[in-house]
C-alpha cells in the first residue's frame, strides 16, 4: 500500500533563507508526483507536477525533484518571503491505484519577517 | 475558464437535516473526486467518479451519497447530518487515470457546520 509521509511536519525559517521541503513515498511505482499549496481558508493550489520520467520541475523560485528509486521528492523555495507562509503537500499517482491520489499530510510554513 | 467551482461556501445545518453539494468543472475531466478534510487528519477520499455515470468509493464513504448524472457535475449528498460530519470539503478532478501528465485540480472547498 502506498503511503506518503512529509518531514518536516512545521517549519519557521527568517525572510531570505532558501528551504527545503521533503515527501517521501514507499512504492516507487508511480505515474507522477504533485506538489500543492494551500493557505489557511482556501484550496490546494498546484505547484509543480514532476512525471515519472522527469528528474525536476521548475517555476520561478520553485524547484521540484524526483528520485524515485529512493522514494524520495524535495521541493526547494529559494530566497524565501513572507508571502510563502503556508501548507505544502504532496501527491503521487499510484500506478497499482491509478484512479486515486495519495497525499502526505504536509508541511505548514511560517517566513518571519 | 472557471476550472473547479463548489456551491455553496459555507452552510450551517442542524442534526438530521440533509443537502447536497455540488461540484463542477470546466476542463473536460473525467475523473472527479470529493474529500474532506479535517485537522490533524489530512486530506481523505470519500468517494470518486472515473467517468459519468459512474462513482465509488474512498477510505470514509459512511453517511455520504453521491452522483455524477453529467460530466462536468459531482454531486456529494448527506441524507441525514451528524456533528462528526463537519469538516472542510474540497472537490478535485483530473483529465483521466494512468498516464503522467495527470494535474489535479481543486476547487475552493465548502464549510460544513453541523449543529
């Protein structure tokens, strides 16, 4: 059975600081692997999707990657801001369940000013 | 394009009083999916559609109905409400299962109040 687990569960770091993010899923059998966004109040947002195939995804100050082999995806923010503060998930596709989504329990971010 | 949308945002209700929330999308997925999620427990499956006419269901199915008559529609019902039944709501969807280039989409969620 695919799980997903996030460490760490909070994390605080000061304005400017780069930051990692770490997911980790126990069958590597995947079709993808998401990263979600989600303020208090709202809705999850995507980030990035990294495909199987893929090593990383980029976006702006996001970086995503994936080593599959390893169970093991990092998203990292870099020169962080206030405006990050928020919960990050992720989500693999199972390729024995495709018809679901398994997310992690997320990492809740706080950007001191 | 509207993406995920949700009605309503929020409703309060008393014990055994029953509605329906109605989630709906613009993208042309087949799949569609309701959670709830609640604090401290994540993000949980109540039940999913992989096509019209079609559903089934996730990890807490219990006192939970639902159905897709439309594509673009997933309807989640609660026939008789209990307080265990607040929570977050959040419909997602998805173009189709099994290939890599599947995004998951959100929509804005319903606050759920059972009194």
């Amino acid at each position: 059975k695919q799980e997903v687990t996030q460490i760490p569960a909070a994390l605080s770091v000061p304005e400017g600081e780069n930051l990692v993010l770490n997911c980790s899923f126990t069958d590597s059998a995947i079709y993808n692997l998401q990263w979600f966004r989600q303020d208090p109040g709202k809705g999850l947002t995507s980030l990035l999707l990294i495909q199987s195939s893929q090593r990383e995804q980029t976006s702006g100050r996001l970086n995503a990657s994936l080593d599959k082999s390893s169970g093991r995806s990092t998203l990292y923010i870099a020169a962080s801001q206030p405006g990050d503060s928020a919960t990050y998930l992720c989500a693999v596709s199972p390729k024995t369940s495709y018809d679901k989504v398994i997310f992690g329990p997320g990492t809740s971010l706080s950007v001191i000013p | 394009n509207a993406g995920v949308t949700q009605t309503p945002k929020f409703r309060v209700l008393k014990t055994g009083q029953s509605m329906t929330l109605l989630c709906a999308q613009d993208m042309n997925h087949e799949y569609m999916y309701w959670y709830r999620q609640d604090p401290g427990m994540g993000l949980r499956l109540i039940h999913y559609s992989v096509g019209e006419g079609t559903t089934a269901k996730g990890e807490v199915p219990d006192g939970y109905n639902v159905s897709r008559l439309k594509k673009q529609n997933f309807l989640l019902g609660l026939e008789s409400a209990a307080p265990s039944q607040t929570s977050v709501y959040f419909c997602a969807s998805r173009l189709a299962g099994g290939h890599p280039y599947n995004e998951q989409f959100f929509g804005p969620g319903t606050r759920l109040t059972v009194l």
